[in-house]
C-alpha cells in the first residue's frame, strides 16, 4: 500500500499540470482571437497556430521522455504572449458608439461639485435618439439619498447594477458603470476577459439612463427595479462614495481602464470603491453573481428590512411608472412613487 500512495500522487500531480497546460492553451488561442484591433484573419491563423503548438506540446507532456522540456516549452510560449497582451493599452481616442462619445468629469471646490457632460438623450428607439448632454451643480451636503438600480434582461441570475444620488433639491444624477464600445462593435462577456473594451463611468440623468432601459429597449425586454439604500445616504458614507465616483470618473477621462467581465464590471468596481466605507458588506458570490445583489444587501441590513424582501422588491419594480412619466420633468420623483 506505501508504494502504491507515492504513484497515485505523481499521477494526480501530473493529472494537474496536464489540465494547466490545456487552461493556458484555452486562454492564449481566446487572446489571439480577440487580440486588440488586429486584422481578423491575422488574429485567426494566430491563435490557429498557437492551438496547434499548444497541442502538440501537451501531447509531448504526456511522453515521460519529453515531458519537461514540452512543460518548459508551453510556460515559455505562454510567457510570452502574457506579456505582449500587459503590453495593450487602453485608449481614450476610439470611433465610439454614439452614446459613449463623451466622457462626463467634475470639477470640485470644497462642497461645491460640478459635473460636465451630464448623458440625456432624447429617445424614441433604442436605436434612434437626439444627442444630448448638460452640465449641473451639486452641493455636496444636500446630498440625502443614493439609490441602486438592477435591471433583468436574461432571468433572475445576471442584472446590470448601478447606483444614483440624490439631493434635496430634488435633482438626481445617475453612474451606471459599462463597457464603452466602438462603432460596429457589440457586448460580449467573453471578449469582456481579453481587453476589448474601455471601462466607461456613464454619468447620465435618470430620463436617460433608467428610461432607456425601461421604456425602450425591447429585444430582449429589459426590467428594471430600484432600491433605497440605508445608511448611506445622509450620511458622511453616501458622500465619501459619490466623492470616490467623481475621482474615479476624472480619472478615467485623463487615462483609460480597460473594462473586465469580472474584476472591472458594473457589481465589482462598485463594491471596490464602497469597500472602504463604514459598514461595508463583506465580498460575497453575490456580488459575482451580480442579480443576487440586492438579494445580499437585504441579508445584511442595508436596505428597508421593515419588509419581507418581495414585497421591497415589488415596490421597487418601477417598469410601469417609468413607462407612464416617460418624458415628463419630474421623472424622477414618479418612478418614486412607491417609496417610503
């Protein structure tokens, strides 16, 4: 039996290492495929050729005469490519979509915020709209309430999530966190992993952001639902947040991120810049598994837990109010309705 132990683990260790070949295999053939902006037919027999390699190496693994020079092989090849694909880099000079063509940034002297380039396109398809952008200010201390936003396109797992601000005026100005794209070019989470797309801060007004997705986009339908989060709005923690968004958002207009699917989306970068806030919620699947998230933040008090979580989530499904303001002036305090 004491002999048998050590060849079952070599057999197990080797087992491991055969499957990290094919995982760097798999990774390098999809980074080739969606290599940056290069030709497609180059990105194609690229990858085809790297695949082959690859293949041909794992197959040298498993001879025991080849087997660390092909395990050397592969790790030097995979080097390689890893660093010239950290060699990309992300850019702000694109042929954007038209809806990403301008980045928003703010201008802060104390309590005073300003934000240029406020989005509010003036819709009537998701696809055919008037431009549209305005520049508003802010008094940080009128600031009483931040908002989140889930929207379901694909079943109750996935949902785009972003947060909006609001103030005692009455004024709310939306941060929905997406992938900004090109001309010609659609989302992918797949391509999302391999530097396809910059990470874009939309800074839009409610009539923009929220109504596009409600009242507009249809294929597939879209339902949006709005939650009140506690203890961060009135606060010295709804403040410190909106401020760790106007840095982020500066930031990105001086020098472009590159978006990910998972470390650089809508659920993560809003859990990243919360994290250090008081009462914060600890990092959960649920954050991962973005459509869980307000599911997650009830579970932890952070939002109305003076009812049972459907009946908040039935409040806070604003599909039908947002449908019935759709272009009125007070947008925003309509789909409100059912607040508390």
């Amino acid at each position: 039996m004491s002999r048998t132990r050590p060849g079952i683990a070599r057999a197990l260790a080797l087992a491991l290492l055969a499957v990290l070949l094919f995982i760097l295999a798999g990774w390098g053939v999809l980074a080739l495929l969606y290599w940056d902006h290069a030709n497609a037919l180059v990105r194609n027999v690229l990858a085809a050729l790297y695949g082959i390699v690859c293949l041909a190496l794992i197959v040298a693994f498993v001879r025991p005469r080849w087997r660390w020079r092909a395990f050397g092989a592969q790790l030097a090849l995979f080097a390689v490519l890893l660093a010239c694909w950290e060699s990309l880099q992300p850019s702000n000079q694109r042929d954007w979509v038209t809806e990403d063509a301008v980045l928003a940034y703010a201008t802060i002297d104390g309590d005073h915020i300003t934000l240029h380039h406020i989005r509010n396109f003036d819709y009537r398809t998701e696809t055919d709209f008037t431009p549209g952008y305005y520049d508003r200010s802010f008094n940080l201390q009128e600031l009483n309430e931040v908002d989140l936003f889930a929207v379901y396109w694909m079943g109750p797992s996935i949902a785009h999530v972003f947060v909006s601000f609001g103030f005692t005026d009455g004024s709310h100005v939306a941060v929905s966190i997406e992938a900004r794209k090109e001309k010609g070019e659609g989302y992918s989470t797949v391509q999302g992993f391999f530097r396809q797309y910059e990470l874009h801060y939309v800074v839009a007004d409610e009539r923009d952001v929220v109504r596009l997705r409600s009242n507009y986009r249809h294929d597939p339908p879209e339902h949006v639902y709005m939650y009140r989060l506690r203890g961060n709005g009135n606060g010295v923690a709804g403040k410190q947040l909106f401020l760790a968004y106007l840095r982020e958002i500066n930031s990105l207009k001086d020098q472009a991120q590159w978006y990910n699917s998972i470390s650089s989306n809508c659920t993560n970068s809003i859990w990243l810049m919360a994290r250090l806030l008081p009462g914060n919620v600890p990092y959960s699947w649920k954050i991962l598994i973005s459509g869980y998230l307000p599911d997650y933040l009830y579970e932890r008090g952070k939002l109305d837990t003076s009812v049972p979580f459907e009946e908040l989530r039935r409040r806070g499904d604003i599909n039908a109010l947002a449908q019935s303001a759709d272009q009125a002036a007070d947008f925003s305090q309509r789909i409100r309705a059912r607040m508390p």
